[in-house]
C-alpha cells in the first residue's frame, strides 16, 4: 500500500510539474533563468516560447553584452560570410541588442556588420567599452567618426581585416577616446593569400591597405596610452615602428607577426624605447622563393637580416 501510495505522489507531482505555466513566472524570475542561458538558447529557444518569455529576453540587463566571436573561432571561414545576405543578418541582430539594451551595451564583438548597424551603436551606446568588428568590408572612415563621437569610453577596438578603414578612422578614435589601451589592426596574411583564396573576394584582398606608415602615426600621435597593440601583416617600415615607440611608451605587448618591411634590427631599435615591454612578437615565417616574385617583395638577402629566426629559410 505504501508503495503504491508513493507511487501516486510521484505521480502527481509529475502531473503538476508538467502542468505548470512556465509564462506564469514573474519577471526576476525568469530573468533569472534566462541569464544561465547561452546567447544561442537564448536566440533560438527562449526567445519563442511565449510572450513572457520573449519580452524578458530582451531585457537591458540580458543585453549589455554581445559577444559572437565564440561561433566564428570555432567554425570555419565559409564564403558565405561575406555575402550581403549574412551581413544583413548580423546587422539584424545587433541592431537588434542595441535597441533592448537601452543604452546599457558595454561589449560588441561580431564580424562582417556594416556601417548601417554600428550608425545604430554610435547613436544609442555611449557605455561602450570594447568595440571588435573584424572582417567587415563595409564599414567605413565615416562610421568610425560617428563611433568616436558617440562612443567615447571605448577601451579596446579592432578593427582587424576592415579594409575600408584608414589612419583617419585611428586618429579620430584615439582622440576622442582616452581611456582607449587596446588596438588590434591585424591585416590578412598578404605574403601568402592561399588560406583566403576561395573565401575572401579576390578584390578584398588585393584591397590591401597600403599606408602602414600613416596607420603607425596615427597610432603615435593619438593613442599615447596604448597597452596592447597588435599590427600583424602591416605594411609599417622602420619609420612607423619607430614613431610608435616614441609615442606609445607604455606599451606591453606588441604582435608584428607578418610585417615584411621591419627588419629585426628595426625591432631591437624601436624596442629599447619601450621600457615596460613584456612581450613581442616578431615577423616569423617561412616564404619559398619558387612562390614569390623578387620583384614584388624586394630582394631576398634582406631577409637573412630582417628574420633571423630558427624557423625562416630560403
């Protein structure tokens, strides 16, 4: 008997768990739940369940951060990525978060989003702190000025593969963002495009930014405070380098991984001007010479000098 009556009690308690209206929980409560969700569950599950549901995910305090960079490392680059019709998804969905938010949006960090979202972030996010747009080929010098009027606690920016920002769009951030410490603007690798032909347009590539010098002076002039730098496969020659550690002394970590133009003298130069310099990365990297044309990357027997690693041969 007693057994059967357990049996029963079970019973009931599943028939009222199973009974219970999820839409009935108040507002803290299911903000509550809602925040041990990932950004996924909660885009692809939560958000439909009902009313209540799909009004708490968009609470400000459920959108004061929108971080994808997660799915875009751990998946491959695919051509369709680049298409205006991805682009015009991503530009959705943060436009999306910049609107519930309320004003609240501290962290950005998306990929192939174009200048009609970041006008959105540059009008209705002045709390924001770290702005990572990589791989956007339609965002532009313009936005970048709208960004740094709008936007001006930023503290990290990359703008890494942006191919329509310039060293105009670096001297307006540093000037009207002090407290900014982190800049990454790491190209593609242009020494060897193997890994990107096929998914990148051909004529994003070959857009190439070209001014590494000027990049490197904007840096200079307008981002004393700099912590963290990053410049992989920049154009920047001896000139830039050394107008950066004149300018940023009090750099930590620098990664020119990729830049041709600097030879490791150059680094050892600009390097003595650092003195709270924790760690560099230097060019290190291996092009067979049946690959690449003397004529475009200059003469081969400057490279014993400027890589002289255990890795770099010819």
């Amino acid at each position: 008997m007693d057994d059967e009556k357990e049996k029963g009690n079970e019973a009931t308690e599943s028939d009222l768990f199973a009974a219970a209206d999820w839409a009935e929980l108040t507002h803290e409560c299911l903000i509550n739940i809602l925040s041990r969700l990932s950004l996924e569950d909660r885009w692809r599950g939560a958000l439909r369940v009902c009313k209540a549901w799909h009004q708490a995910c968009k609470d400000p305090c459920l959108n004061s951060v929108l971080d994808l960079e997660y799915y875009f490392d751990s998946a491959s680059e695919l051509p369709r990525f680049w298409t205006t019709e991805f682009e015009r998804r991503i530009d959705n969905m943060l436009g999306s978060v910049v609107v519930w938010s309320a004003g609240y949006l501290t962290e950005i960090r998306v990929r192939h989003c174009s200048d009609r979202s970041l006008s959105l972030v540059a009008k209705r996010c002045p709390n924001l702190q770290v702005l990572c747009i990589k791989s956007c080929p339609h965002v532009t010098d313009e936005i970048m000025a709208e960004i740094a009027s709008g936007c001006p606690k930023i503290k990290e920016l990359d703008v890494s593969y942006c191919y329509e920002v310039s060293h105009k769009s670096l001297a307006i951030i540093g000037s009207h963002c002090p407290n900014l410490n982190v800049l990454k603007r790491n190209l593609m690798n242009w020494l060897d495009p193997s890994q990107h032909t096929g998914i990148v347009p051909d004529e994003y590539l070959n857009a190439c930014p070209q001014d590494g010098d000027s990049e490197a002076a904007a840096i200079s002039k307008f981002m004393p405070h700099l912590l963290h730098l990053e410049l992989r496969f920049s154009k920047l020659t001896a000139k830039g380098l050394t107008l950066i550690s004149e300018g940023c002394q009090d750099l930590e970590y620098v990664d020119l991984s990729g830049c041709a133009n600097v030879t490791s003298r150059d680094i050892a130069n600009a390097s003595s001007n650092l003195k709270n310099l924790k760690s560099i990365k230097k060019p290190n990297f291996y092009i067979p010479r049946s690959v690449y044309h003397t004529e475009r990357y200059g003469h081969w027997r400057l490279y014993d000098e400027r890589f002289q690693t255990d890795v770099f041969r010819i």
